[in-house]
C-alpha cells in the first residue's frame, strides 16, 4: 500500500555501485506496477549512467544526489521516502550519518551490514530515538543474515504448530557457490582494524554482543554458545548427516543477528536454544576432513593476513578493489542451500531448508534486499508491531517470508523422525 505522505517508497543509496547496480536491476524487473524507486549516490553522472542500464521500468526514475558525508543532503533524502535502502559499506566507514537521518525523519530503512560492531553502536546511539520516531532499522536483509534468521523462524513455527516444545541445540549447515567482491573485503579490512582495540574485541568476540538494548552489553562466556569456528563430525549436528564440517565464515555474524531476533522476541525460542553454523565439507569421511582443515587454514590466514601491515600490503595488490565483483557468469551459476537443524525439548528433530539460485552475496542478495525494501514499503500493515534496532524477522516475520517465497526461494521444514 503506497503512502502519499512521502515522495519515494523506496530510495536505493549507493545505487552506481556493484551490489546496488544489481539491487537497482532486480527492482526495475520485480516491483510491483506504481511502485516509487528513486536511485540515490554522490555522483550525479554515474547515477544517470546507471539509470540508462537499467531495465525500461526504471528510465523514469528520479536521482538524488547525497554522499555519506554530507548530513544535510542525507537528511533531505531521508526525508523524501517511505524506506532508505543502501548498499554503501563498509558501513563502519560510511553508515553513521545515514543512519542518523533515517532516525531522525522516522525513515524505515534497510542494509546489507555484516559488521557486528555497526550493529552494536546502532543499537547504543539511535535504539532509542529509532523507536520514538517509528523508525524500522533493519541490518543484514542480505546473504548475512536472512538465510540464517528465516530458518530458525521457519523452524520455531512447525515445532510450535507441533507442539513439541521448544528449540535446543540448532545448527545451520551451508553449502554454497559464489564469489567475493571489493566491497566484502573492505569491511573484513575495517573489522580487521578495530579487532586490534581491547573494548572492540570483546564486542567482536561475545557471542551476545547484540543480544540486549542500549547500553547494556550482555556479558556472557565465549562457550555459552557454539564455536564461530566449527569443525567436527556433522553427524553430531544431526545423525542424517555424514561428512566433516567446516567454519562458515559469516558465523560469527549471522550467530549474533539470530540470537538478536531471539532477544526481541522475547526468547521465544526457548530456555535451552543454542546457535551455532558451519560449512558442509563433503560426505567422504576422509576427504571433508580435509576440506574442512583447509578451509579453517584459510579463513585464519585471510583474517590473519589483514591484522598485519607487511601481509595486509600484499593482500590489497591481489584482493579485488571495492566496486569489483563476480563476473555475471558467476552471478547466475552460483547458489547457497542452507539446512538448520534442531532438536526440540520433547526429542524430536526438526529441519529447515532455506535455498535459493544465484551467486548468494550478488545476485540472490539483490533479491533478498531489494524484497526486503518492498515489505517495508508495501506491506505495513502485515508487519510486527515492532519499532527501533530490528532484525529480518523480528521487523517483517512472515510478511517477508511471503514475499521471499513468491520470488522463488526455497522456505520449508520438515520433521526428521
């Protein structure tokens, strides 16, 4: 249902850069007829080039001109439309501005964040005002953190359904095929950074860093929850299962983002949920084991490389520049299938299956933020009585989850005994 109160239903920020290119494209060929989508970024000749790429639908679109260094033109923007959707990261680097004007005009608004300190000193400096203004703050509306947010929901409403009690021990395990931009490793740089600053480590470190309101950082041990850095037998997760597992490498965000939506539900979830993910190395015994030790090799040289100034200099000659990414070829072969397993208080066993076509951080991220956006902007009056620092379900529940499927992603569960 459209608003005529505000000019635009939806502004795409940072709509000449890669992932915005792409989120720009998937809702000139998806929104609904009448839809307002204006594209928004500093250079006013990139946006009128990429505006001219786009699908016929958007030729109309308006452009605003706004940087994230410039308040004012951030406040107006804000100001003009229903839902802010950005792709400008690293949002350590570039969101705090944004986010202050979407607050401050009460601006519903939607990103692909997968910065838990971002998400920490959101919640700190705006939770509050975001909830008085009305203001909707929803972070990781992409590959971080949807797969792993709708899964668990998916799952605690069958057991619900059900009645078998409630979640316990729950894991997600990922497949995927897809590559990696400039821009994501440029937030692994900008994390990589604050890593090295005591009060910053702790916060990357908690498991519930954003488990808690303004101001109140719950203080818990690191082995309250499964380790972000998985590796074992999957037949531990669940007896179906064969094969090693490997770290997953958004672990350590997506864990946090679901414990989130637990928070603000009230621990809806149950008393004895624990969340952890891994990576599927393989069903050989053998081979997945070494998979999975690769794979964990990898991750700790990566993060490790770009602790340390002498590595972090060869790595920024070989690492893609921001505004890079996956050729389209790519784009198009890729997927992710993620299966979250549990096991409820009464012992039955329980999986969702969250999958969709499409390299998982491009093109099926342009799907997922773009629906997203659309669900704030179309869909309010199916949404959560929920305001302030919000997740994807605890913003938009099953609201999203339609949407998600009508667009053709894979959303079912199924008992397993």
């Amino acid at each position: 249902m459209t608003d005529n109160s505000r000019e635009f239903d939806v502004v795409v920020f940072g709509a000449t850069g890669f992932v915005g290119v792409l989120t720009a494209k998937y809702l000139a060929e998806h929104a609904p007829a009448g839809t307002r989508i204006a594209l928004a970024g500093r250079n006013e000749a990139k946006l009128e080039q990429t505006r001219t790429s786009l699908p016929p639908a958007a030729h109309d679109w308006p452009i605003i001109v706004a940087d994230a260094d410039s308040p004012a033109a951030l406040d107006a923007m804000a100001a003009r439309t229903r839902v802010v959707c950005t792709t400008v990261g690293p949002y350590l680097k570039y969101g705090e501005a944004l986010l202050a004007a979407v607050v401050n005009a009460g601006t519903d608004y939607v990103d692909l964040t997968g910065e838990v300190p971002f998400v920490r000193y959101s919640i700190d400096k705006l939770g509050e005002q975001a909830a008085s203004t009305g203001a909707r703050i929803v972070h990781a509306c992409g590959f971080d953190s949807i797969p792993s947010d709708v899964g668990v929901h998916l799952l605690h409403q069958k057991v619900t359904e059900d009645g078998e009690g409630e979640l316990t021990d729950t894991t997600l395990v990922a497949r995927m095929k897809g590559g990696l931009s400039g821009g994501t490793f440029d937030s692994m740089r900008v994390v990589a950074d604050l890593a090295k600053q005591p009060e910053e480590r702790r916060v990357l470190t908690n498991p519930h860093a954003l488990s808690s309101g303004p101001g109140e950082v719950k203080r818990v041990e690191r082995g309250s929850e499964p380790t972000d850095m998985a590796m074992g037998s999957a037949a531990k997760v669940d007896p179906s299962l064969k094969g090693a597992l490997a770290p997953f490498i958004m672990a350590s965000y997506n864990t946090r983002i679901v414990r989130r939506t637990n928070y603000l539900l009230d621990g809806v979830y149950g008393e004895r949920f624990r969340y952890g993910e891994a990576m599927a190395a393989g069903r050989n015994p053998v081979l997945s084991r070494l998979t999975a030790g690769a794979i964990a090799a990898g991750m700790g040289g990566l993060f490790g490389g770009l602790s340390f100034r002498p590595t972090r200099a060869v790595l920024d000659r070989l690492l893609p520049e921001p505004g890079e990414g996956p050729s389209e070829k790519t784009r198009e072969n890729g997927f992710f299938e993620m299966r979250t397993y549990t096991t409820t208080t009464t012992g039955r066993r329980y999986m969702a299956k969250v999958a969709a076509q499409g390299d998982p951080g491009y093109k099926a991220t342009a799907m997922m933020l773009g629906e997203s956006a659309l669900t704030l902007a179309l869909d309010r009056e199916k949404l959560p009585d929920r305001r302030g620092i919000l997740t994807p379900v605890a913003a938009m529940g099953d609201a999203l989850v339609d949407r998600l499927r009508a667009a053709g992603m894979t959303l079912e569960v199924k008992r397993l005994d």
